[in-house]
C-alpha cells in the first residue's frame, strides 16, 4: 500500500484488480475501491476477498491451477 496523504493508504484493489483505487483508512481500517465500489470495515473485506477467491477456484479445476502456479504434486 502507498503513503496517500491524511490518514488513508492507497494500494491495488484485490477484489476488482483496480489499479491505485483501493483506499483504507488507517485510524477505522474501513475501505472502499474507488472503481468497483465495493465498501465496509476489515470484516466485510476479508468476507468479499473470501467469496472472490472461492468463486475464482469454483469456476476452474484443480488441474489448471496445478499448472498455472507450477506446483510440485496434484495434492498440493
């Protein structure tokens, strides 16, 4: 996350991939991406990254991501 100015910090958003547009306050720890408009506190953010994630891993097989993050056995 980058130094913005005031109390907020500025990084990528994870959930959308948005570029620079993810604010959190530092003092709250609430958030909101400026592009996808996705918004809350540190819980509602851990619960949407969960269901992104959970729905990027539902939509491809194990297989694929075997391949793409190159690991050493299936099982991993």
């Amino acid at each position: 996350m980058a130094q913005s100015p005031g109390s907020q910090a500025r990084g990528d958003c994870c959930l959308c991939g948005g570029e620079g547009k993810f604010y959190v306050d530092r003092e709250s720890g609430k958030w909101e991406c400026k592009l996808c408009g996705r918004s809350g506190n540190p819980l509602t953010f851990v619960r949407q990254l969960w269901e992104v994630s959970h729905q990027s891993t539902q939509q491809r097989s194990y297989e694929e991501l075997f391949i793409e993050r190159r690991l050493m056995s299936l099982e991993t």
